[in-house]
C-alpha cells in the first residue's frame, strides 16, 4: 500500500491478530464492544469470519513514523452478500446480468451486526481528518489492488458518512427503531411517557411473559459457559425456523464470553428448571445493543419481554442513554423504540452502474425519510407532548 505523505504509512493486514489488541482499541475507543480488537477477534478466531466463510480479513492500517498504529478500518474481501444487512442483492444481479463482475466486493463492516458504529477508526490524540482521509485512501487503494467493482462502508457514523461522500461514495439511508432514556427512575417511569393504551398494553405483555417463566439476566462473573451454551442452542432453533445460516458458531459464543463477559448482557428464561430461550445484548459506554434472540419453545410475550423490556429495564438501572434493537421491525414502535437513521456509503467503480446505484439510494432515502416522519407522527406510543424531554446524556 502506498505512503500516504507526511511520514504516515498505510498497510493491510490479512488477520485481527497481526495488530496488538491496544494499538487497536486506541483507535476504536471504549464506546462500542462490535468494533474492539476481542470482538473481531472472536469472530476470526472461531471461523466465524474467514475466508473460507467469505469474510476476508483486509483491515486498512495506518502507522505513525514511530511505528504506532494512528488509524484503522475493518474490512472484509467477500464473495457474497449475506451477514451484512444492508441488501444489495439487487445491485449484483443487476450488474451482472448487464455482463459485469459484482464479486468479490469490500466491505467495511462488522459481521453478522446491524450495529452503528465507528468504521474509521483513528486514535485520541492524532490528527482525525488527516488520518480519516488517509484511511478512506488506504481503502480505494486496496480496491485498485483488489480490482473490486464495488466498496461498501456500512452501518458508519453520519459524520463518516459525509467524509466519504466527500471522496466519491454513495450515500444510502437505513431505517431501525431505538428507545432512548430521558432520565427515567424507573420502568413505571418511562410508561407514564405512553399513552394509556399502549401503557395498558405494556403491562399486560409483561406480565404474560413473567406468569410463564422465570427471567435471568446475566452479565460478567455471573455469566458461565453452561449460560452460552445454552444460548447457542436458542440461536441454532431460531436459525432452522426461519431456514437461515447459521453464521456463528459455538466456539465465536465460548470465545465471547471468556474475552467480553463484562460487556455481555444476556437475558435467560427459564421453565420447570431448564433454559428455554433468551436474548443477547452487548454494552457499549452508554448503549446497550440487542443482537441475537432464541427459544426452543413457544411462550406468550416472551419475545417482547427478553427482547426489549428487559432492556428497557437494564438500560434505566445502568443509566445507559439509548437501546439499539437490532434490525428491521416496526412491531418495536409500539414498545417505545422509534424509528431511527442507519447510514452506509457504497463507492462503484462503473460510472454506469453507480449513476443507476446513485438514483435508487436517492429515492430509497426519500422514502425511507418519509417513513420515519410517518411512523413517528402516526404510531408512536408516547403521549403529546412526552418526547419533549431531553434525552439522558444529551444524545
């Protein structure tokens, strides 16, 4: 990879590894555990993200003129299009039924993690938008090298987003659904935001959910394998009912646990003594991201109760601002997650392809925009006037 002037060295390494776990995490921060250097480690460790599972590793790495590592992006040469969750199945068979290459591509990401978060990653201290700039030229460079037709930043930070527009990308919007903490005491206190219906309605799933089974919510030296395990087989029962691929395997949960006990939060139901099912979350700095969800049988609200309330309830007692729910899902509105922005920049090297790339992004985020505002106004959960409260942590 070529110099990037002024005595900053722009490399790529083929593993996590290659990087000492401190150099990395300088860059990525303490605020979000999908982007630390065990994370990714885990996944590459287990096999969960390789190349033989089609992710690639191709981390972008830039070196001070001492040798320290002042910047950083994950990356992945892949050779199809799933784990990612933002779809652009369409674009590769448009592409290639026009006769072009779509594979393999680059993605900038986090596998198998709708989660917002940082993709370029520049240490405290340093020159951010000189080492972000040079980040974004290590990843165009290592697209000439790799001859890829197309490099995708996604789930990034919209001030990331905007740089990378600046060098030639393309911007798409995304649409999740987040409940935000504005300084509650309480569970009761949040309710008394809703409406009296959906309040009403709350209650009643809640108390549904905790007739059934008995909730466990699980984090740190409390954690056990025997926990994880048993999680594993939730997230193996939810992958065969929906005829999905199981992209993580037992070995990424195992590593999870005995690397990042004390970001893991794990909410585990259990009936007549045995684990029936159950949600996993991690915590960032002042959010806690839901991720995976499972259960071997069925059990009325259960979902609702594991998914998002507990949450709700984690989120209050560790003054955290914000819960992110993972993907899609508009039946979250209703439990007081709203709809949210999601953000990704696609750089195509076919100047005919991306001019048909940059009309779709550009009427996708007129719709998706109109959406959100509809949603909002129309389903939202809150009473009048409710949201007028700041915010927890300012955010």
């Amino acid at each position: 990879m070529p110099d990037s002037g002024d005595s900053v060295t722009v490399k790529v390494v083929s593993g996590i590894d290659e990087i000492p776990a401190a150099a990395w995490d300088a860059c990525a921060g303490p605020d979000n555990p999908f982007v630390s250097h065990a994370f990714l480690q885990a996944m590459e460790d287990s096999g969960s993200a390789c190349a033989e599972s089609g992710w690639a590793p191709q981390h972008v790495v830039i070196e001070d003129a001492d040798g320290r590592v002042a910047g950083a992006v994950p990356c992945y040469l892949k050779n199809h299009s799933y784990g990612e969750y933002v779809f652009d199945w369409g674009w590769a068979d448009a592409y290639e039924r026009a006769g072009g290459r779509y594979y393999p591509k680059l993605q900038c990401s986090v596998p198998f993690s709708p989660v917002t978060g940082p993709r370029l990653l520049v240490r405290e201290g340093d020159d951010a938008p000189r080492i972000r700039q040079g980040l974004i030229a290590g990843l165009m460079a290592l697209a000439e090298k790799r001859k890829v037709a197309t490099l995708h930043v996604t789930f990034c930070h919209e001030d990331e987003w905007d740089a990378l527009e600046e060098a030639g990308f393309l911007k798409r919007m995304g649409q999740q659904f987040h409940w935000h903490n504005r300084g509650y005491e309480n569970f009761e206190d949040f309710l008394g935001e809703l409406s009296s219906r959906k309040r009403k309605a709350v209650r009643k799933e809640r108390r549904e959910a905790n007739e059934e089974v008995d909730i466990q919510v699980l984090s740190g030296e409390a954690l056990k394998d025997e926990h994880m395990e048993a999680f594993y087989r939730f997230y193996l029962d939810t992958v065969d009912r929906r005829w999905a691929h199981a992209y993580l395997n037992r070995k990424f949960f195992r590593l999870l646990r005995e690397r990042m006990a004390e970001r893991i939060v794990l909410v585990l139901a259990m009936h007549d003594g045995e684990y029936v099912g159950g949600a996993l979350n991690l915590r960032g700095s002042d959010t806690l991201y839901g991720r995976n969800w499972g259960c071997i049988e069925r059990f009325n609200k259960l979902y609702f109760e594991a998914c998002f309330y507990r949450a709700i309830d984690y989120a209050i007692e560790h003054g955290l601002a914000k819960v992110e729910a993972g993907a899609q899902g508009p039946h979250k509105i209703s439990r007081g997650y709203l709809p949210s922005a999601t953000y990704s920049a696609h750089w195509i090297r076919d100047t005919g392809f991306r001019d048909a790339v940059a009309d779709f992004a550009a009427r996708e985020r007129r719709e998706i925009l109109f959406e959100m505002e509809h949603l909002t106004e129309q389903r939202s959960p809150y009473r009048r006037g409710a949201l007028s409260t700041p915010v927890k942590g300012g955010g």
